[in-house]
C-alpha cells in the first residue's frame, strides 16, 4: 500500500512539473509574440527605418533607434505627397533632429514646405530642401524657429519672397536661396534676423533690386548676387550694410555705375564685378571704399578709366581689369595705389585689353622692377601693346620695309625652303620687352605722366628722337617676326 502511494505521489509531481513547462512555454510564446508586435509597431513609426517600399519618403539617419537620431537625409519618392500623409507623423520619433534634409527625386513630388514637422523638432540648426517646387515663400513661412541656424533652398522653382518671407530667425546665419527664379527683392522681406551673416541669391533671374531691400540685415558679411540680371545700381540699393565685407555681382548686366553707389559700404573688403557689361564708370563710383583691398572688373568692355577712380580705393592690393577694352593706363590712374602695388601680396592685372603703345606705360617698366611682388611681376609680364602706325612709324612704311627684308633674309638662309609666304604684320608687343626709348610719345604730355619719363623721353617730340624710336621699333618687330618664322 505504501508503495503504491509513493507511485501516485511521483505521478502527480511529474505531472506537475510538466503542466508548469507548458504554461512557461506558453508565456514565453506569447512575450515574444507581443515583443515582435510591438517593436513592429515602432519600426513603422520610425522615420529612420521605413520599411515599406510604397512609401514616398525614406530617410536615412546616423542612429536609428527611437529618439536618438540627430541627423537625418530623406528622399521624397513619388508625386503628389499631401501634408495629410501619415508619413509624417513618423518624424515624431526623431524629435532631437538637428539637421534635416529634404532631397526631391521627381518634379512635383513636394510642393510646400513641411512647417508642421519642421516646429516640432525643438534642436533643429540645419535645413536643407532640394529640388521641390514651391513656387513662391509666403509670408512668415520660415518664422520663429529659435534654434535654426542655417536654411539652404537650392533648385526649388522658387519665383517670388513674399514680404516677411523669413522673419524671427534668432539664430540665422546662414540663407541660401540658390539655383531658383526669383525675378526680384522687395523690401522687408528680411526682417529681424540679428545674426545673420551671409546671403547667398546667386542664380537666379533677379533683375530689381529695390532701394532699402538689405536694411534689416545690419550685421551681414557676405552678400552673394551672382549670376542674376540686375542692370541698375544705386546707393539706396546697399543702404544699412554697414558690415558687409564681401559683394558679389558678378555675371549681372550692369553697364554703368554711378556716384557713390557703393558709399554705404563703410567696411567692404571685396568686390567683385567680373563679367557684366561695364562701359562707364564715374570718377566718383567708388568713393567710399576705404577698406576694399580686392576689385575685380575682368570680362566687361570698358574703353577707359577715369584717372580718378582710384582716389576712393587707395588701400587697394589687388586690381583685376583683365579682359576689357582699355586703350590707355597712364600713371596718372594708378598713381593713388602705386606704393600698395610694391608689397610681396599685391597684384595688378592688365592683359587681354587693348593698350596702345607709348611713353605713357613707361610706368609698368619702372613698377615691375620695384615691387617685391612675384606674382605682379609674372602679371606685368603679360600685359601687350597695340602698336599703332598712323603716325608713330611713318605710316607703317619702315616696318613693312623691314619685314619684307627680313622675309627675304630669311628665305636666303635656308636654301631647301619653299617660297616665302607672304606675313601678317605684328603690331602687338610685351610691354616690359620693350626699350623705354621706344616707347613712341604723344607731342604732348599732361600731369605727372611726363614725371615718369626720363630727360630723354621728353624730348621725343623732335625729329632725331622720334627717328630713334622708329629704328628701334623696325629692329623689335623685324626680330618678332623672324621668331616666328
């Protein structure tokens, strides 16, 4: 009988223990069935690791588990996102962005600026859109973000900033507006942004700036308006920028610029002018300037520079007028900014104009062998002269004389040389290749041009001196051509 108990007993407690492996095995199931429904849950809520491939948003962060992403770069898929799509409720699992970018992949796939994701993340300092299609920013669109930084809007269709577009931005630095089709600035459309230090605009069809249109913008650096269409300037167009030290207007299409268009620019340091369609410019258009170290007005069809415009500019270091159609440079013109042009770091760039040769560039002989600067030098050695024959040369009759005897000379030399061809007449010179004796002078000398020119030079103007000159003239050009040959 007692052993018959103690089977029932051990029955019972195997069969105890089996009923409690079940249950275990059960609970075990069912946690892990819960574990993976709700981290299923999470992944789809979370912007960083979306799943679905029907999605029209994907974005791909540094860390991708819930609340600690600080950088995310998204793709938007697809056309015809709303504002009502569930995707963006996703965002809410990254609330600690600091940089967000958004990248189009298709015209018309992101149509407004998603404000309603962009507020709720309380750290972001970069942002950056891409290829959508806003068309125009409407007022206050991008507004008290307190902790925003840097906005980048590149390729964005924009045409039009509406009044107030971006307006209490505390932290604002930097704004790009880049690559669009904004056709003008009005006023106010900058406004309370105490920090902002550089604007990019360039690219665009901007063809009006209106006066006033920068005033808000008290402490701004750099103001990039390249690449755009603006034709008129004025002193009210850069009213309030008393900071800036960096403008860029290259490739516009200014054609003039007048009187103290640039006087309220008290600190500018940089201005760039390349590539616009220059003609004129006043005596006084750069008054003003008295920090600018670096002009630059190569590509533009100027014919002369009044000799002073460089009064306004006389800490100027570096001066780039290659490119144009200058016919004259005297001393008198750079004269404001001749000892600045002898330091080791300044540069003065003349070649690709139109330059005639005469007594009147004597100076960049003289400059070249004085300055300590390498690359000045190297630039001076570029510069060419257009040799005139109307009267410097006896009409020319001396040098085609001596080019035909120099065809002739040539050809007499080299017995198995075919029939000599007729050559061009070469009238364009290196300047600092040239003897200063022969350097034709006008007959008559004003100012202190005649100040560079030594006891020699001034007596060209009787018939021994100018025979001289013609010689040494016919003897350079006979020698050019014979390096040619």
């Amino acid at each position: 009988m007692e052993t018959v108990v103690q089977y029932l007993l051990l029955a019972l407690a195997l069969t105890s223990v089996q009923i409690s492996y079940t249950e275990s095995r059960l609970n075990e199931k069912r946690r892990d069935k819960t574990e993976r429904r709700y981290h299923g849950a999470q992944n789809k809520d979370n912007i960083c690791e979306i799943t679905n491939r029907e999605s029209k948003v994907h974005c791909y962060c540094e860390n991708t588990d819930i609340q600690t992403a600080t950088k995310a770069d998204c793709w938007v898929f697809n056309g015809g996102i709303a504002e009502s799509d569930p995707i963006w409720a996703s965002f809410n699992s990254q609330p600690h962005l600091e940089k967000l970018t958004f990248n189009v992949r298709s015209d018309g796939a992101l149509k407004f600026v998603p404000l309603h994701v962009i507020h709720r993340m309380k750290r972001l300092q970069k942002l950056y859109i891409h290829y959508a299609t806003l068309n125009k920013i409407e007022k206050k669109t991008f507004s008290n973000m307190t902790t925003v930084r840097d906005i980048t809007l590149m390729n964005n269709k924009i045409t039009e900033l509406d009044f107030s577009a971006f307006t209490n931005l505390p932290a604002l630095v930097n704004l790009t507006i880049k690559e669009n089709k904004v056709t003008e600035i009005q006023r106010d459309v900058f406004v309370d942004l105490p920090n902002l230090r550089y604007l990019d605009l360039s690219f665009n069809s901007i063809s009006l700036a209106h006066d006033g249109c920068f005033e808000h913008l008290t402490v701004l650096n750099d103001l990039i308006l390249e690449a755009n269409s603006i034709t008129v300037l004025t002193r009210d167009t850069f009213r309030g920028l008393a900071n800036l030290t960096r403008l860029d207007l290259r490739s516009n299409k200014l054609s003039m610029i007048g009187d103290l268009t640039f006087a309220e620019l008290w600190n500018l340091n940089e201005l760039l002018l390349d590539n616009n369609e220059l003609k004129y410019l006043s005596e006084r258009a750069f008054d003003g300037l008295a920090m600018l170290q670096k002009l630059s007005m190569t590509g533009n069809r100027l014919r002369s520079i009044n000799e002073g415009l460089l009064e306004g500019v006389r800490g100027l270091e570096l001066l780039d007028l290659r490119n144009n159609e200058l016919e004259h440079f005297t001393y008198e013109t750079i004269k404001p900014i001749l000892e600045n042009l002898k330091i080791k770091t300044s540069v003065l760039y003349l070649s690709g104009n139109k330059l005639v040769c005469d007594c009147r560039l004597s100076w960049i002989q003289t400059l070249r062998n004085e300055t300590k600067s390498e690359p000045l030098r190297l630039a001076l050695e570029d510069v060419t002269c257009i040799l005139t024959d109307a009267n410097e040369i006896n009409n020319g009759k001396e040098v085609n004389d001596a080019l035909a005897d120099g065809n002739e000379a040539q050809s007499a030399s080299d017995d198995d040389q075919a029939e000599p061809t007729a050559q061009p007449i070469v009238n364009q010179l290196v300047i600092v290749d040239m003897p200063t004796e022969a350097l034709p002078c006008p007959r008559q000398l004003t100012g202190e041009d005649s100040l560079m020119l030594s006891s020699k030079d001034e007596s060209y103007g009787n018939s021994s001196s100018l025979l001289i000159c013609n010689v040494s003239l016919v003897l350079m050009l006979v020698l050019s051509v014979l390096s040619i040959c």
